[in-house]
C-alpha cells in the first residue's frame, strides 16, 4: 500500500503550542524511565518558552485531565497504558491533541505478535518466530525454530521480561518470565549478529546507530544502567548501506500505521540482512537514550528534538480536522 509521505508542520512560536502537558511517570515496569525521559523533555521545553507541566497518572488521575486546561499533550508514557493507545484513546475523546502515533498505531506497535504477522504479511523481513502461551508450546516452538532463541513478553518494551535461550533446560524460567507480563510471550530465533536501531522523525530516517555491549543482550541495564554500552553513530560505513536501514525502518514504521516520530529496531546476522525487531512509538528521551544521540548526529539538538517532537501534535490534529471535513461531506 502506498502512503503519503509524511511532512514536518513546523512551529515558529512557543505561544502556538498553547498550555502542554508532558504526561510521564506511570503505573507501567517502565515508570522510571518514564521519569526521566518526562523530566528532560519537560526541561528543555520550558527552555524554550513553552508553557509545559508534568502530569503523572500514577498521582493526579486522568480523571481529573480533562478539566485542567490543557492545549496538548507531549506523551513521555512508556509501555503499557501509555505506549499502547489507551492513553491516545482517552485524549483522542478528549480532543487533546497529542504527539506521536494515533490509537491504532499505538496498540498494535505495543502488540509484538501483531506487529511480526504485519511485517511477514508486508514482506519486511523479521526473524522467524511462534507466539505461545505455555511451556508446552514453547517448546514445540522451540523443536521447530531450534536453539537459541530469544524470548519475551508480547506487550513490554524496555527488555522487561526478555531472555535469551541457549539450551533446552533454561526455556521453562524463560517462557514463565515473559508470561509474566501477559497471556502470550514471543519464541523468536536469536540472530547472531550486529545491533542496529533507526529513528523516525516527521517523515524522516535519522542516522543508524550500531550498539554494542559485553552483555549477553541489549537489556534494561545495558539500555539504562551500563557506561559500557558502546553506540556508533552512523552505525554504517556506507551510503548506500545507510539507505538499506532508512527504507526498512521507514517501511516497517509505516506498515504499522504510525507517524509522527519513533524508532526501529533491528538484528543484522552473519548475512548482512537487516531484520526488523519492532517499532517503538514513544522511545526514551534519557541521558542514554538512542534517539536523541540520531538526532544530534543529523544536527538536532535536544531541545530542538523535544519541540520537533511536539509539532507532530499540530500535524496530527490537522489530520483529524481533514477526516472530520471529509466524513461530514463538506
């Protein structure tokens, strides 16, 4: 299916943006991050003269948003509730624009199993995988993909609840930690190989990051914790390889409905073949975070990254007033 080219509705004026909420913190395994990803953003908005409050769910319910004034929403929610469209839904009705992708979008990145069958249904390569919701069908999953394989929860970001799998005696703990987190859990085959990630911005591929860390994967503590973790920036030595991950990512991000800004993740094995992992619809904006590294790479400071990011709200509001138009007729 071909989309239209998604285009940067840019903002001259921090008054234009009206009273923004930078919604953070949570209920989700993720809240700290959430934390700190809501206090930078948070920072380097007002920086920028705009007039942005926190709002925490876990301390002021959403109940309550509705009459607190608001004129958009800056969504720095990761994971479950935040990342995975019921937020966008309730601001949706609200009519409180927001940035980022829309209910869909949001539901179905946040869904890794519906996320890998688009990707097959689209031809965007991914690594192989079962969706399973007991031992018993990890480890047939396990006999038909073979080891090792990696294993996580269907609905988390971050690494929560991940592992990876290099002998038939550690599937169990596997599997029962990624259930954890939900009724199906993802048996993926392990690509060894390179780490790769892409940003999205406004219709753009920022420049690839290879990551690479002494730890068995790239985990919570690698992701958040590890001065160890290496990030090179591009992570390719070529043109025409950096166009190779700007396509898929570009393609993958589509596929799945979303706009505004994210990031693609992707496993790169011993044949060079870049795989798609996932699409993230609201990434971390912390100190360790892979957008913001894209972005300066591509000449995007922080604060500018946080009021570009906050221009996909307008985008996207004037979105919904064109379908609004075209549905009444008008």
């Amino acid at each position: 299916m071909n989309r239209p080219v998604e285009e940067r509705r840019a903002v001259g004026n921090a008054a234009e943006f009206g009273r923004v909420a930078v919604i953070l913190g949570g209920l989700s395994s993720e809240r700290e991050v959430s934390l700190d990803t809501g206090a930078a953003v948070l920072a380097a908005l007002t920086e920028r003269s705009v007039d942005a409050h926190a709002w925490d769910p876990a301390q002021q319910p959403m109940r309550d948003f509705a009459n607190a004034g608001f004129d958009r929403a800056w969504i720095a929610l990761h994971g479950p509730g935040g990342e995975d469209g019921a937020l966008q839904g309730l601001l949706q009705w609200l009519e409180v624009p927001y940035t980022g992708s829309g209910v869909m979008a949001s539901a179905v990145a946040m869904d890794k199993a519906r996320s890998k069958h688009l990707f097959r249904a689209a031809g965007i390569p991914t690594p192989d995988y079962a969706v399973v919701s007991s031992r018993e069908e990890a480890s047939r999953a396990a006999h038909k993909l073979g080891l090792p394989l990696v294993t996580k929860p269907v609905g988390e970001g971050s690494s929560v609840g991940m592992a990876k799998v290099f002998d038939r005696a550690a599937l169990d703990d596997a599997v029962d930690l990624a259930l954890r987190y939900g009724d199906e859990a993802i048996v993926e085959t392990c690509i060894t190989g390179a780490e790769y990630t892409v940003g999205v911005l406004q219709g753009r591929a920022l420049p690839s990051i290879r990551i690479e860390t002494p730890r068995v994967f790239y985990d919570y503590r690698a992701k958040y914790e590890s001065e160890r973790t290496e990030y090179i920036c591009p992570g390719t030595d070529s043109a025409a390889a950096e166009a190779v991950y700007a396509k898929l990512a570009l393609a993958a991000f589509a596929e799945l409905g979303c706009s505004g800004w994210g990031r693609v993740d992707f496993m790169t094995g011993q044949d060079d073949q870049p795989l798609v992992l996932e699409v993230n619809t609201v990434p971390g904006m912390t100190s360790h975070s892979l957008v913001p590294m894209a972005a300066r790479q591509d000449g995007i400071e922080f604060d500018e990254l946080c009021w570009r990011i906050l221009e996909t709200s307008m985008a996207a509001d004037e979105h919904r007033a064109m379908a609004e138009v075209s549905a009444s007729g008008a």
